[in-house]
C-alpha cells in the first residue's frame, strides 16, 4: 500500500499513524537539509507534539538546496509530505510509526523566490539546519567564513538569484527588516561544537559582505540556539524499504530506519518563541556546552576511533567492530583515559553510564549502520570532534597515544588500499590532496599531519608528531588489530 494521505486509515494497527489533523497544521519551521536524521529527530519531535494536540503553528516546510535533493521534493510529493521512521530494537523488534509534521517541501533550484518569501512570511519563526559540518563554509583550523567560494561570490553578485543556504536565509532577513519583522531565529542542528555561535558568525559575516547594516541588525535582534542532537540514524537502504513491505505491507519510497535512543539538549534562546519541546523530551537548558562537549567527544570521536581501524581490519558494519571485545576495549579506554579528562561536568548525566550505553547502541546489530559511512568526511569530522581532545591532553600534560592513533588510522585508510590490498573509495571533500600526500607516508611518515589546513600547528608539537609517526608506522608494519593490542599495553 502506498504512503500517502489517502491510505493512512488502512495501514495495520502495528503502525502508529498522525491523529491530528494535518490540515490544521500551520509551518512555522523552515527547515534546510532534510535527510534521515532530521526525520528522525527534530521531525520526530514535533510530531510528537502535534499527536499530544500541542503546536499546530509549528508545522515544518522542508527545503532542498542542492541538485541531490530532487528525489526527496518528488518522495515528498508523491507521499504529501508524509514518511515512515521504523526505530529497530536490538532482540529484532521495530517501534513503526507514519511521521507527519512536515507539511510541506520546496526546491531551491527550482523556485528560490517561493523558499525566500516562505522564510518571510509573519508566520515563520524558526528555520533550522541540518546542512553537515561542511555546510557552513568556514575553515577547518581559523574558524573564518570562506569568502572566496564560488557560490558565495556568485550569490553575493548584484542581481543575483539566491543558490545557496546562507544567500537565501540572508534574503529572507533582508525582507524581513525591510517589512518591519524581527528576524527569526536560526537553530543548528548540526555535529559542530558551538553550532549556534557557528552558525552566526557565518551567515552574519555572509550578511556583512552583502550589507553591514543588515549584520548588525542580525546580530543585534536575531538568536542562534546552541543545540545537542544524538540519534544514530544510518542511510536508508533497500533492505530498510523492503522490511517495511515484509512487515506492514506499506510502499514508503524513503523511509528512515533509526535507533531506539534519542537526545536533544536546546539552549533556551529564540526570539520568537518555540514549540514546548520539554514536553516531549527535549532538554532544554541555559547553557548546552557541557553536553555537546560530551556527545562530541565521546559518541562522535568514538565513531572515528572505530571506523578506520575496523574498515582496515576487514569490518564493514558497526555493530561488527563494536562488538568485537578488542575494539570495546579500545573504545572505553579512549574514553575513559583521554576523552573524559577534557570534560566539564555534565548536570544530570552519568558519564560512566552514559559510555557503556554508547557500546551498546554501537553494538545493537539492526542498525545495520556501515563503517564507511564513518569514515566519509574525515577532514571535517575530525578536526572538530578529535583534534580538541589532543590538543587539549596536550596543553594539560594528559595521555594521547590512542587519540593519536586514531589520526594515524584515518592516515593509512586515507592511502585509499586496505591490508589486502584492495581499493578503499575515499569520500571526503579533500580528498584530491589528502590521498596523495597518505600515498607518500612510507617515504615522509609526517606528510599527511603537515596539511595545516586540516591539522593547523600540531606539525608543531614534538610530543604528537613523535606519537603520531610511532602508531602509523606499527599500522605499516603490524596491521591495524596488533596496532590496537600494542596499545593495550601502554
């Protein structure tokens, strides 16, 4: 049966469908980058609210930016807007529910007039990202906003049709001041420490270079929430459409398929309001930086500490390498000895807790989550969840053998042949530099670590370089599992 509006009345009691009326439901929520995880959490929420018969103003409208994005408008249209998000328990079981708070979807491409005057209008008073770490056009190591992107040029050319995220929000500003409106509020819901303070400082240094004016009425009126936002949520595959066919007979063209656990700590700051996301979970605090230090530094960096090791020893699925004792070890002892001395206290948390659940969601074999998919973006995952860590060991005098050796392990994944010398596709925005210089490591083992747009000053530090080329000549020489059990025994 297929998903849409029409057939939700048929659909099996095991599936829980929207029991409000979607009708009644007004946007108040433009959303950038609508992929899985934002259905699978922020979406999620707010449906959660609208089934409770709470913030029917604060439906979504989705908007696709980039040319990839085609397939969601015509999924989204195809299903009004509607999709299925299965979360899989570990004993096999699926919690299956239709999601309904987006209520609408645009294309950029298509009409950047109607996404600028959605964003605009009165009625609109969030819009919110999830556009990946990369999407903010800023420097890995000075933190500045990349003015020298050709899109960036282009939008900022007098007459211009807005193409990219920062061009058409900065539009929609621009009509809003002009019309008397305040601004809206802009809330990241991206993998970045301090997303908030990142997305202001680039869509008003975008601003600036269109109109100093503007920026500083940004600045002065708008509000740039800091968020936590935790969902392990893996691409959808074929296997996830056809289970949702085996199970319930329903035809969703792209579902989501996500774990059971969720978390999402929101900085209290909007300027015109928000949905009451406390009542369905959401915590929302005055100050999120301890618990995104957390996430980052733990569950993120973990992922990366998995990744390269378990794809060089031969795994393909996170559960596989999670689950394997010699890389649990692993993973709680960068935890344990490296990661957690660099955190401040986190109010309400169980840290040791909180590290053992991360185990076991890695481990929980339904996800089906791949390690390549880990392992893509390195250059900009790494610099902002890993790289803190030693460096912050590194000013403290604290250890860095295992942090390091993870960088040594994106090193030698990054020379694009696994042990058996097989190819490796390496998906990274930098990868036409980075895989060249990895290929030239035999001969200069410090090629990959002098790239300072990715690692900055670290080339610089005797203690990290002298780790760094220890761990990645062992990966050379022993192979990623006895690299890992030597380091048992520092």
């Amino acid at each position: 049966m297929k998903l849409n509006s029409h057939n939700l009345d048929d659909f099996i009691e095991d599936v829980a469908v929207p029991t409000y009326d979607r009708s009644e439901v007004t946007v108040g929520i433009v959303h950038f980058g609508v992929g899985g995880f934002h259905r699978a959490h922020q979406a999620m929420y707010v449906d959660r609210l609208l089934q409770q018969g709470e913030a029917a103003e604060w439906g979504i409208c989705g908007v696709g930016v980039l040319p990839g994005d085609l397939k969601m408008k015509d999924v989204m249209d195809a299903q009004n807007c509607l999709y299925t998000l299965a979360l899989k328990h570990s004993d096999g079981t699926w919690d299956t529910r239709v999601i309904g708070s987006i209520v609408e979807y645009l294309f950029a491409p298509d009409d950047a007039e109607a996404v600028i005057e959605k964003m605009a209008s009165e009625s609109v008073k969030i819009v919110s990202l999830t556009i990946t770490e990369g999407g903010y056009n800023f420097s890995a190591t000075t933190g500045e906003f990349d003015t020298e992107n050709p899109a960036i040029v282009a939008d900022l050319a007098d007459g211009a049709t807005p193409s990219t995220t920062f061009g058409l929000v900065v539009e929609a500003l621009a009509r809003r001041k002009n019309r008397g409106l305040q601004p809206f509020t802009i809330m990241s819901c991206d993998n970045i420490e301090g997303n908030g303070h990142m997305a202001q400082s680039t869509f008003t240094a975008f601003a600036h270079l269109r109109d100093p004016a503007l920026a500083d009425w940004i600045t002065a009126e708008g509000a740039f929430p800091n968020s936590m936002v935790d969902r392990i949520t893996p691409v959808t595959t074929p296997e996830v459409i056809q289970g949702l066919s085996d199970r319930y007979a329903i035809d969703d063209q792209w579902p989501v398929a996500g774990e059971p656990f969720t978390q999402w700590v929101l900085e209290d700051n909007f300027t015109l309001g928000r949905p009451p996301f406390e009542d369905v979970g959401v915590q929302v605090v005055d100050d999120v930086t301890p618990y995104e230090l957390m996430k980052l530094r733990l569950l993120n960096a973990s992922h990366q500490a998995l990744c390269y090791f378990g794809y060089l020893s031969g795994y393909r699925l996170v559960h596989e390498v999670a689950q394997d004792p010699l890389f649990a070890e692993f993973l709680l002892a960068y935890m344990n000895t490296e990661a957690t001395p660099t955190l401040a206290p986190v109010p309400g948390i169980d840290l040791d807790e909180y590290k053992r659940t991360l185990i076991e969601r890695f481990s929980n074999p339904e996800i089906r989550d791949t390690v390549a998919r880990l392992c893509a973006e390195s250059s900009d995952r790494i610099p902002k969840w890993l790289l803190p860590v030693i460096r912050q060991n590194l000013e403290s005098g604290g250890e860095i053998a295992l942090s390091t050796a993870v960088v040594a392990s994106w090193a030698r994944y990054a020379e694009a042949v696994d042990e058996q010398g097989q190819p490796i596709e390496i998906v990274d925005q930098l990868k036409d530099s980075l895989v060249p210089l990895a290929r030239t490591q035999h001969e200069n083992p410090t090629a990959f670590i002098a790239h300072r747009a990715v690692f900055g000053d670290l080339i610089d530090n005797e203690r990290f370089v002298a780790e760094y080329t220890k761990q990645l000549e062992s990966l050379h020489l022993n192979g990623a599992r006895a690299t890992l059990q030597s380091l048992r025994h520092q």
